[in-house]
C-alpha cells in the first residue's frame, strides 16, 4: 500500500499536435491540472509540479498530491434570528422545518453561532465535511483542463463523439505505482504509455510517477520536456555550426516549432549546389527555415552559404541517407525560387504597376493602383516636410507594391519588399529608392528596426497612415481582439518613427495629410480623425508604460494630445526632474485646485486686469507670472522642457500666499473675473509641458 501523499503524474498519448501551439497547450494542461487539485485541496498552494509538452504528449508531474484532502470546516447560514426563535428563544415551526429540509438534527441548535449578518442578527451552523478523495475528482480535473485548452479547431476520429485537436490514444494517471482510476475523453486510465514512433522498444510500462520521465528517456527514446528538447537541439545545433565554422543566424522561432516537431532530436548537415546563392539569399533562407525547417548557415560577414543543419526526429549511426533524402527535398524548392525570380526580372516593376488596377485593397476604400497614388502623394508630401528628396519618395511609394505581382511574392508573401528592393536595383532605381521600397513595411513588430533615412521614413510613415486613415475613415476599426488589417501595429510603427527617429512631425498634420488623398466621399465615418487620434494615443499610452515609464508621467504628458510625438521623450524626462524638486507635490496640487476652479466657474479665457488687482498676494502672483512666463515660453519653444518646470517651480511661494490670503470667488463680479483670470493665466502657463494636476496624489 502506497502512503497517503504521492507525487502524481497524468499524461495524455495523441497523435501530433500542432507545433505552434505546443508550448502554449502545454503549459495550459499543467496549471489547468494543478489548478484543479488545489481548488479541492489536495496539494499546497505552493506545490512544485513539472509540465512536459511533446509532439505527442501533454504530461504533468505534481510532488506531494494527497490521496484524500483534509475535512474542512463549512459554515452556511440558516436563517434570521427572528425567524428562527420565538420571543423565548424556542425554535419556530420555520427553523424545524429548513432543518429537516438540509438534514440537520434538531440538537445541533444547541451549537448554532449568532452573529450579525448585514443590519440583522442571524444563526449559522458550522459542520465538518470530508476532503475530497483523489480517486474520485481526478478524471474530472483533467476532463476540466482539456476542455480549458486552447484550442481553436477541435477533430473527431472514428465512430467516436470524442472531440479533441487530435485523436488521443492512451491516458496515464499515476498517484505513486498506483494507477488512479477514471475516463477522460473515452481512455480508461492505465499505467501503459507510447514512446518515440521508430525508435522506442514498444509499449511502455510506467511502474510509478516517478519513473515515467527516465523511462521515458530510456526506452521510449522522447525527451518529454519542451525546454530540456529546445536546449538540446540548440547545443547540437551551436556545436554542429562551430564545426562548420558558420553562424546561425536568427533561429529562436525556427528553434521553437522545430522542438516542437521532434521527440529525439540529431543534428545533421546538408549542402546544396553553390550555383543556388546567386538567387537573393532572402529567398533561399525563407525556403529553407519556412518550407523544410532547416536551418541555414552564414560566413562571418552574414551571407548565406551552401550549407544547412538538419533536425532529424532519428539518431542513426549512419546518418547519410536522412542527409541525401533532405538534400533531395530542398533541392526543388531551391529550383522553383530561381525559376521565379528569372521570370520575374523578365518585367520591370514600372512595367507591372498596371496589374495591380485588379487587385482589391479594399471593396470601399478601391484597388492597390489607386492606393499606390495615394502612397505616392502623400510620400512625396512628407518628404516635403522633412526636406528630403522628394521625387526619391514618390518614386519609392509608387513602385513599392508592384512585387506584389511577382511570382516570387506570390510564392512567399514574406517576401514583399525584400523582392521590391531586389527587382528595383535590377531595374536601375537609385539606391534610396530601392532601400525605401525594402523597408516601408518596417517596423513589421514589436522591437524591430526603424526605417533608415527620411526617405524611407516617409514612405512608411505614407504606407501606415494611408491604412489608419483609411480604415478609420470607413468604420472598421479595431475591437477586442480583432484586427484583422493590422491597425495596432500600424499605429505603433507611425509613434516608434516619429518618436524613435525622431522626426519633426505633426502626427495630426498628418491624418489631415493622408485623409486629403482619398476621394471626396470615401471617408463616411464622422470625426474619424479624432477618432484615430484617440487611437493612437492609446497605443502610445501603453507603449510608454511597458517601457517603464511611470503611469502618471505618462498621463500629465499625454493629456495635453502632444501631436509632435518626437517631443513626447523630453517632456517626460522632464516631468520625472521636475517630480523630484521638493516644490513639486505642493504645485502640483495647486495646479489640480485651478483645475477645478476654472472648470466649475466656466469663466472664459482673457487676460487679467492689473487695475483689478487688490490684495498684495494677488498682485504678487500676477507680478511673478509676468515675469517667468516669458523665460518659461523660450524654454518650451527651445524643447527644454526641464528648465521650464525648474522655472515654474519658483512661482510656488507666490501660489501658495495667493490660496492663503484671496479668495477667489468674491461677491464682487469683475474681481471674481479678474481672478479667475489670472489663474486661467497661471494653468495655462503650468501646464505648457504636461498637465500638472495629474501629478497631484491629492
């Protein structure tokens, strides 16, 4: 006989699971299982647990699972006091009769607790109830945490109803050597697991929880964790490249799906004819990675070699053969990217512009020929403003979905742009134009890089606005976890390049720009500039929060709307200097107080009176503003924002005297407006870099 706590492991056999969402299903039917036992009270809240995640395996190892919880005490509430006793504290006909109902013997009155419950004093019983035995619930808990998975697209096999994302075809639930019984997904649990497809003995007996994993290893031939796979193939794939005296390259999503394709991984290298490398090697490395799931090999200088790593679900003692078969897979493919890229220099891209008049962009917002004129328009317009090369700009937008009409994009849609760039210099377009039509997609995600020059810069910056304005100006915006035109990450690479680059640009500018392109009626949707200016000012919020700026620094600077978005870095450096000045929690708090006075006063903006002016502390405070808002505005025009809180942080004496001696809404009316004004005079000098009151904890 087992003891009572055990470490209990459950595994589920399927046929392969999809790669790419491995990891997430994995992890998602471990803590989905363990979720389970601590809701019933059969491990700690801390206990330790192991999740695995094969091609055809989700398992997870739990140390220390109890075979039976322990009682717990329940307390539930009977009834009112007053409904439950007479006036001599007897129980009522009411009270006997809930106690019959829920199974409570009448002496249990005697130990009932009074305490109050709301505004009325009630009765509560308390009894021991018996822990949950994990024989019991475990079928169930596993049932629960499949049916949690994330799964987009369930499958049905045979004459079954079982439904899963693929058929599965043994369950293991171990507690200890003890298999625990129950049926998940129409598997009687049992002790008899699935090893490696080729290369394990066969069936596998699992004595106990413990010994799964090393059997597992030894005779079913599978690494069953996720990132103890990932390690392994990366050292060999690291050992094989340094004996081949290459790099890798970037590998990490390659390295993912390819663990999650493999239950044995073996490294092996592949090559291919050297004539291969005059095809672009953006080509050949897309191929290889997208296509086989290899992984190709760089000189020291990055380029592409005629070599590549095989990851191999086999380990043999002679491996030729799984060599010469990838070898003869990969061949093709390499054959079909030359091909397409010989009949594709067949045509300039000017040539192909006309074939994009067919190609829908949009059912209303017309083809990509006549988004290509806007493109064209609106580049040159903000190379303009950047004092770039203007015809380079439109030159650059107008040829830049024309490889959208190659066989070699149409092959591989990842390759928009890199093929632009590649046909555009074949052509004989100038360097800036190529580089341009290669980048306007960037940034394509999150951290990655920024566009290269203003003329690059202002054809993406056309690209990302023509589809924000565009979208927006049609209503189909972003909801939830809808995007389907990719507006987020359209907004978010329009803020990285005017900020990060920086660039001197208006953002509102220029959605008025990009908006000025489309065909009069096109955009129906009210106010959808502002709308896309809230949108993207959201995005920016969130932005500057993930990268560690303090929320409400993030919130005083993008309260004022700062559409020159290269500014918005300064300022809120500026802020965070200015929060560490001791004068800046008691202005900030007397910036929250104008605040609110002017908004409830709903007094208009004009310049104070100095005639109207009577007490000392009130002409003290409009003297003092006189003097520092013009040093105040030189500074903020000058983008040195800090110096201009350093300045404004010299009024707080004056401001706090003010709230201490004048009251502000006096009886007589031209003095309350006088006021009023001075201190609309005041906001608005305060809060030229952010709004201060955001700052206030008060």
């Amino acid at each position: 006989m087992m003891s009572d706590n055990a470490h209990l492991l459950v595994e589920l056999v399927t046929e392969e699971l999809p790669p790419k969402a491995l990891p997430r299903l994995g992890e998602a039917f471990a803590n989905g299982i363990v979720a389970g036992l601590r809701a019933r009270g059969l491990v700690a809240a801390d206990a330790a647990f192991r999740g695995f995640a094969a091609p055809r395996r989700l398992a997870v190892l739990v140390r220390d699972v109890a075979a039976q919880a322990a009682a717990q005490d329940v307390t539930e509430k009977i009834m009112p006091v007053q409904v439950a006793l007479d006036a001599d504290g007897r129980p009522t006909p009411a009270l006997l009769k809930k106690l019959a109902a829920r199974g409570i013997p009448e002496s249990a009155i005697a130990g009932f607790e009074r305490r109050m419950d709301g505004k009325a004093e009630a009765l509560f019983y308390t009894r021991s109830e018996a822990g949950a035995a994990l024989d019991a619930v475990l079928a169930d808990i596993v049932g629960e945490a499949v049916r949690q998975l994330p799964i987009p697209k369930v499958m049905r096999w045979g004459a079954s109803d079982v439904q899963f994302v693929r058929p599965v075809h043994r369950l293991v639930m171990l507690h200890g050597d003890r298999v625990v019984p129950g049926a998940v997904l129409g598997l009687e649990s049992g002790r008899v697991t699935l090893g490696h497809r080729f290369m394990s003995r066969g069936e596998i007996t699992v004595a106990s929880a413990d010994a799964w994993e090393p059997i597992l290893l030894a005779e079913g031939k599978v690494v069953p964790h996720f990132g103890e796979r990932r390690a392994e193939i990366e050292r060999q794939l690291r050992d094989a490249a340094a004996r081949e005296q290459a790099s890798l390259g970037e590998y990490a999503d390659l390295l993912d799906e390819v663990t999650a394709l493999v239950e044995h991984p073996s490294v092996y290298v592949g090559e291919f004819e050297p004539e291969f490398l005059a095809v672009p090697q953006e080509c050949l490395i897309l191929t290889m990675r997208a296509n086989q799931k290899y992984f190709p090999l760089f000189d020291d200088k990055g380029r592409l070699l005629n070599r590549f790593l095989i990851v191999s679900n086999m380990r043999v003692a002679d491996p030729s053969n799984i060599v010469a078969g990838n070898q003869r897979v990969v061949r093709p493919r390499l054959a079909d990217a030359r091909f397409f890229l010989e009949q594709d220099r067949r045509d300039t891209l000017e040539s192909r512009l006309p074939r994009l008049g067919p190609v829908v962009y949009h059912n209303r917002l017309g083809s990509q020929l006549e988004r290509v004129a806007r493109l064209e328009r609106l580049a040159g317009r903000i190379a303009a403003r950047l004092n770039a090369d203007v015809e380079a700009a439109s030159r650059a937008a107008k040829l830049a979905k024309a490889d959208l009409v190659t066989e070699m994009v149409g092959e591989f849609p990842e390759l928009q742009g890199f093929m632009g760039r590649y046909y555009a210099l074949a052509d004989g377009e100038p360097q800036a134009v190529a580089d341009a039509i290669a980048s306007h997609y960037q940034p394509r995600f999150a951290g990655d890089a920024l566009p290269e020059g203003n003329v690059a810069c202002a054809v993406a910056l056309a690209d990302k606005l023509d589809a924000l304005v565009g979208f927006f100006g049609i209503g189909q915006v972003p909801t939830g976890d809808r995007d389907p035109y990719g507006l987020r990450r359209a907004a978010l690479g329009v803020l990285r390049i005017l900020m990060e680059t920086p660039l001197p640009l208006d953002l509102a500018d220029l959605v008025g720009e990009a908006a000025a392109g489309f065909a009069p009626g096109l955009l129906t949707e009210a106010d959808h500039r502002e709308a896309l200016l809230d949108f993207m000012f959201e995005r920016l919020r969130n932005q500057l929060r993930d990268a560690g700026h303090a929320p409400d620094t993030v919130d005083a600077v993008l309260a004022l709307r700062p559409t020159r978005v290269d500014r918005v870095p300064a300022k809120l450096e500026a802020v965070r200097d200015f929060l560490a000045l001791p004068e800046a929690e008691a202005l900030a708090a007397a910036n929250k107080r104008i605040v609110n006075i002017l908004k409830k006063s709903g007094a208009a903006a004009v310049e104070p009176d100095v005639a109207l002016l009577q007490e000392e502390a009130e002409k003290a405070l409009f003297q003092a503003v006189v003097e520092i808002a013009p040093l105040v505005r030189s500074h903020v025009d000058n983008d040195d924002y800090t110096e201009a809180l350093r300045v404004l942080a010299g009024l707080r004496g004056a401001v706090d005297r003010f709230f201490d001696n004048v009251m502000v809404n006096a009886e007589e009316p031209l003095t309350r407006q006088n006021r009023l004004a001075l201190l609309g005079t005041l906001a608005g000098l305060m809060n030229r870099v952010a709004d201060l009151s955001r700052l206030s904890a008060q």
